[in-house]
C-alpha cells in the first residue's frame, strides 16, 4: 500500500486550525491545547497580525493563510476603484502582517500571492482577493496529502520515526507536513513506531504533536528532547521527520530550534533525515542558511513550564525559536513537486527554477 487510496482520510484529516467565517477568521488557539480547545475569532487585520506574532496560530503554512485571510480583512475597511488603487490603501496592513513573524517564507510568499491577484484585479478585486486566499488554502491541503505518499512511499514497512515540534493538521490547512507523511506511512503500515520530541520552550510536541496522533487513534511515545540521541542508538528509530521554516538554495533548512542537533545525532547513528513542506517554503533567493533571519523571542519563555516558573530571579537566558540544518545533513527534502535526495544547489536549482 502506497498511494493516497490507502489512506483514510475521514479518520486522520479532520483537524483545522483555520476557519473562515465570511464576517471573521477563526483560529484554534493553539497555545491553550491539549486542555482547553478556544477559538480566537479576528475581526480584521492588526488582529491575524497578533495571533501570528502572539502562537494562537503558528506552523508555517498556517502562518500563509491566516495572513491571505487577514488581507481580506483589511480589504473591507479599503474603498477602491481597482486593485492597483487598492494595494496603495492596503500597504500598511501588508507591512504588519509581513511583520508579525519574520523567519517563516510561507507569510511573505502568501502576501506576495495575494498583492499579485489584487494588482491584477478590477473592480471586483475584493472578490478576487477572497478567492485567492481561499485558493492557498485549498492547494494547501491537496500538497499535504501528495507529500504525505511521496514521503511515505521512502519508508521501509515496520520503521520507526521521530518527529519534532508540530507540523501537523494545526500547522497547516490540514492533514500536515512531516506528520502528514506520519500519518500516511502509519495508514500504509510502514510506519510501526512513532516518537516526539517534547520541544521546548514551547512543548509544541508534547502539547501538540501527540495530542493530535491520539485523536486519530495513532499511538506515539513522547521523550525529553535530550533523550533523542540515546532513543537513536538504541535502533528504535530509522528516520526523523521533521518541516521547515524556510528552505535555502543549497538545501539548508530552517526549522524549529533543536532540529540541527538531531540531524547531527542521526548522521552519527545511521539514521535517515527527511525535511517536508511545501515549495512556498523554498527560498531560491536565500543563498545559504547563514542569510536566514533567526527570530528571537522573549527569554522569558524559558524561565517556566505551563505559567509555573521554574528558574529563579535574575536569570538572563538566549531564547532563539529556529536553527539551521545544512543541506550535507539531509537525505530528502519533500515537497509537493516531488522529492529531492541529498539537496545541494545544483539538486535544489533543477527542481525549482522554472
């Protein structure tokens, strides 16, 4: 079994993070799962910005649509003639929501998607802007659920993997990126095993990851993310599974802090590296991972788990939300357009320029 018949997706694509309304954007809030399931209603733009910037929405191509919807948004609050007049009257909301988050490629490249639709639109350009972002929504979910086969179909029946943070329905339109291709390996019985690192500061895994698997009845085994290289060694694991944040020319990968350590543990221990997303993550204009802008955010998140704090006063702390994997240290990179082995420029350049 290898192909998306195989897959039921009534049992494990029923997740969605992202809900329009037609009046308001809904978002699961994410930072209250797994105890307190709470929508976050957005009545307009500078509201999509700060549940963006604030993790009531995050993966990053969540972070795309919740930003195309809330152009739309800001549309309402415009009086134009045409899309070009209206782009001038929108710049100021494009310019928050392209702020809001500044390592994930998927929010600008949403917002370019939606300038390009609105420029080139008449005087129905508020309709057009709709469409379009329910359009990025729509080839969202269509590219998970083809990533999930194509990544699944690399794995050997009986494997065990490993995943980190959340790349799963609650990261994108549904379905997911690298759990997308967990959720298809397990559907087609290649996968037998599935482990998930807790990711802190934020436990995206451990709140998350495992929270979701459960709900489509798929056993996983969640372990301290300092447990991942002995887990390796022990054998229990032939791939880790993992998305990204943005994707450069050469193949290096930005994705959720902790992600470079467990390539580097897993080239020690044999074991296999698989990036997944989808191409509005490739950033042919980035050269190399050293030219990605690592986000930082607030030290405090570390001071304490769960609002309890942990760490006493007058502590300083270094709180970057992402690093970079180099390209030599992944085995494939999945996207919708197909699979890419052992990326380099040359690899990447033949895939995505055309």
């Amino acid at each position: 079994m290898n192909d998306t018949s195989a897959i039921d997706y009534a049992r494990y694509d029923h997740i969605r993070p992202i809900r329009w309304t037609g009046e308001a954007l809904e978002l699961l809030d994410q930072r209250k799962l797994p105890f307190i399931v709470e929508h976050v209603l957005c009545h307009d733009s500078d509201a999509v910005a700060e549940a963006i910037h604030a993790l009531t929405v995050r993966g990053a191509p969540a972070i795309g649509i919740a930003a195309a919807w809330g152009v739309v948004l800001a549309a309402r609050e415009v009086q134009a003639d045409d899309g070009a007049a209206a782009l001038q009257a929108l710049a100021p909301a494009l310019d928050r929501l392209n702020a809001s988050r500044p390592t994930a490629v998927n929010l600008a490249w949403a917002l370019a998607r939606m300038r390009r639709a609105i420029a080139a639109a008449g005087s129905d350009w508020k309709l057009v802007a709709a469409l379009e972002a329910q359009a990025i929504a729509d080839e969202d979910l269509a590219a998970n659920r083809h990533m999930g086969a194509l990544g699944a179909a690399l794995i050997a029946p009986g494997s065990g993997v490993l995943t980190h943070c959340n790349t799963g329905s609650l990261a994108t339109a549904g379905f997911g990126t690298a759990l997308g291709v967990i959720r298809a390996g397990v559907a087609q019985e290649r996968i037998a095993k599935v482990f998930a690192g807790e990711t802190r500061p934020w436990l995206q895994g451990a709140r998350l990851t495992v929270w979701e698997l459960q709900q489509d009845g798929i056993d996983a085994a969640l372990i301290a993310d300092s447990a991942a290289s002995h887990l390796m060694k022990t054998g229990a694991v032939q791939w880790v599974i993992v998305g990204a944040d943005r994707i450069c020319a050469n193949g290096d990968t930005a994705n959720k802090i902790g992600t470079y350590q467990l390539a580097i543990a897993a080239r020690h221990h044999g074991v296999k590296f698989m990036v997944v997303a989808p191409s509005s993550t490739v950033d042919m204009g980035t050269a190399h991972g050293d030219e990605i802008e690592i986000e930082q955010r607030d030290p405090g998140e570390l001071f304490g788990v769960g609002g309890v704090r942990t760490v006493a006063e007058g502590i300083a702390a270094w709180n970057p939300v992402f690093d970079v994997t180099p390209g030599e240290l992944i085995d494939a990179i999945v996207t919708e357009r197909g699979v890419i082995l052992k990326p380099d420029l040359a690899t990447m350049t033949a895939a995505f320029t055309n």
